[in-house]
C-alpha cells in the first residue's frame, strides 16, 4: 500500500512539473472544470467564426520591399480565396487585420483598407509598447485610432458619444502587464485606460503557453482594472442575458484545452490554442474543438462564438493561411458545421462578433446574423485610388 501511494505521488509530482513546464498550471484546472460544465443544447447550434490576424508587415525584417511583398500577397491572394467560400448569410469569410501601431505605413493600410472596402474583413488596432506610461499609451491610440478612421475609413463610431471605436490585441499577449517579469507593457490598470481611449473588445486571449495566460478560459466576460495591480484580467464576470455590462472591458477569448486526436510527433496530445499557421494547421480535430469548446454568453448556449488568430505577415505561414489548407478549413466548417439542421455557420468579423455578444446580452435570440451591426456600424473604409 505504502509503495502504490509513493508511485501515485511521484507521478502528481511529474504531471505538476509537466504543467508547470509550459504553464499550464495557470488555466489547466479551470480548463477540466469548464469541461465538465458544457451545456447541452437541443436546437440549432450558430457557430460565429472569426479569424483575427497579429498582421505585422515588419516582422522581423527593416526592408519595405519585403513589407511591400508580404502586403501585396495578401492583397492579391487573399479575395481569390475568399470568394469561394460562403456562410449561411452569403457572407465570405471576413479577415481582421489587427495593425500595430509602431508599423503604421499609410500604403500598407491603404491596400487593407481596400480589402475591406470590398468586403474580405476589418481593420483593428494590435499594439507592442514596452515601459510604458498610462499617458504616452492613451496619446498613442487615441492618435493611431484617430489616423485609421479619417485617413483609412477604418474603425467604428460610438453612436451615442461620436468617439472613434476599436477592437485591440495586445503585443506579446502581455495585457494589463501579465507577464511575470512585467515587460512588454509596464502599465497596470490598462484596462481602464483601453475603455476610456474607445476599446470595446479585447481579443487578445488566449496566450497559452505565455505565462500572461489567464486562469479564465473558453469565456466572454467583463473585467475590471485594479489600480495599481496587474493582471486584472485574469478573473471576471461572464457576459450573460438580461444581466447588464461589469467592469472597464468585455474580453472575447479563443478556445483553449487539450486536443486528444491532435498528437505531437513524440504521440502526446497538443495543446489547443487557436493559433493557426503551418506548425499548426487547421486540421478537422482542431476546428471540432473550436466548436466543442462552446465559448458562448451565459444564457445563449445555443450561439457559439470561435475567435481564432494567426500572424499573417510571416512568409512560411502563408500558405497555410491563403492556400490549401485554409480551403479545406473553410470547407469542411461549410459542410459539418452550415447543414441548416444541426449547425448554421456565419462568419464575422470582431466588431460583428462583439456586436451578436451585446444583443445575446440584450436578450436577443434567433439568428444572430440580424445583430452584426447591433450597436457599432460597419465602418466605410476606403477605395484604393488608381
């Protein structure tokens, strides 16, 4: 009995030390539990897709010539891809280019702004700062959301107040200074600070295997800044119908957990994080995953949210994001997941998924495709001149 409880507590040991290897003893247990909570849901399933892009032309290079390619092949593959796919509204898929600040070429955003114009997505604003100060940051959106609306069409206004809108990720995954050593930010309470700039989402989640992960996973909730405290975002209040909006800033988080039919090359089960790129395919296992994970506004199970993100900009992943395999992601989540009796597909973009989580709050339900433009209207953008 002796020798049985001694292996038992060596192997604990050994699984604590595996999860503590890639940080999975920030989220691992709130992950089983959330498993455990699933809803069962006896109609109709929409699924709400949405595809976020860290889109970094600069990304390891100081070439524009590069920065030029990389753009351009977006721009040129892109819709060829696009328009051969379509939900269950008639939507193509709808890609968010979340731009960093610290990149801005009027050029590049030009050509995106053009995609958007004809309907392949929206713009948002991605942001990498380091040692920051609370006023540098909020001069530098605010400035940065000011130059994408009125130079680029970009960016939703408030219709209320007139204030210039956006959905953020942040750079290095390190919102509200999450990571331990507090770099990659240096603000706490930016929470606060993204509400009053004009943030309305943050799609920054989930950040596994980054310690910035949060013990919250597979949820839409509120969170609200501390002063003076970092990482406020790491519990909130779920989102929920008929309960009114808590705290500075709605996160909207992708799905995490461990996919069992998805093994590394040495047989163990990968960590899903809904990053996708060659290393990462979309795969079947995967996008049955996004949907099982059942992210949803409580009280709305029957509308399924899948936020999933890429960095679109880096050459070796490009073909998995604008060839093949995103052919046959988008295929197979139009056939399994759009059969009108078990599941109906609409793809969004974030403002439209932000959008459809305010009228679940609201108390909404139905089709969701009546609610992309709930309380934020599609922005114009912009036409590339000739």
């Amino acid at each position: 009995m002796i020798a049985l409880l001694l292996i038992l507590a060596v192997l604990l040991i050994a699984f604590w030390f595996v999860l503590k290897s890639k940080n999975m003893d920030i989220w691992f247990f709130s992950y089983l539990k959330q498993v455990i909570s699933r809803p069962k849901v006896n109609e109709p399933i929409h699924v709400l897709f949405c595809f976020v892009d860290h889109y970094e032309p600069q990304w390891r290079n100081d070439d524009i010539d590069v920065e030029r390619a990389r753009v351009d092949r977006w721009y040129r593959d892109y819709p060829a891809m696009a328009k051969q796919h379509k939900d269950a509204d008639g939507h193509m898929p709808k890609h968010c280019f979340f731009y960093p600040e610290e990149e801005y070429r009027y050029e590049h955003l030009a050509k995106l702004s053009d995609l958007c114009y004809r309907g392949f997505g929206e713009i948002e604003i991605h942001l990498h700062h380091n040692n920051d100060t609370p006023e540098n940051f909020s001069q530098v959106i605010s400035n940065f959301a000011y130059t994408l609306h009125h130079e680029h069409g970009a960016l939703p206004i408030d219709p209320e107040t007139g204030q210039i809108m956006y959905a953020f990720i942040h750079g290095n995954w390190a919102l509200d200074n999450s990571l331990p050593d507090g770099s990659m930010c240096g603000i706490n309470n930016e929470l606060a600070l993204l509400k009053q700039t004009g943030c309305y989402v943050d799609m920054t989640l989930p950040s596994a295997p980054s310690p910035a992960q949060t013990k919250k996973v597979n949820a839409i909730y509120y969170a609200k800044g501390c002063s003076g405290q970092a990482k406020s975002h790491d519990t909130g209040v779920d989102v929920e119908v008929g309960k009114p909006a808590t705290g500075d800033l709605m996160l909207i988080q992708g799905p995490l957990g461990i996919n069992l039919k998805w093994r590394t090359a040495k047989g163990l089960p990968h960590i899903e994080n809904a990053d996708v790129r060659k290393a990462m395919p979309p795969i079947k296992s995967r996008i049955d995953q996004w949907v099982n994970s059942h992210i949803h506004v409580k009280g709305r199970p029957e509308w399924v949210f899948i936020k999933i993100h890429t960095h679109g900009t880096q050459e070796g992943d490009m073909e998995t994001l604008l060839g093949q395999p995103r052919h046959e992601m988008h295929n197979y989540l139009e056939t399994k997941y759009n059969d009108g009796k078990n599941y109906v597909l609409h793809y969004v973009s974030a403002r439209e998924m932000y959008n459809i989580a305010k009228a679940a709050e609201a108390g909404k339900k139905g089709n969701p495709n009546d609610y992309r433009d709930f309380i934020l209207s599609k922005p114009a953008f912009k036409k590339l001149s000739e």
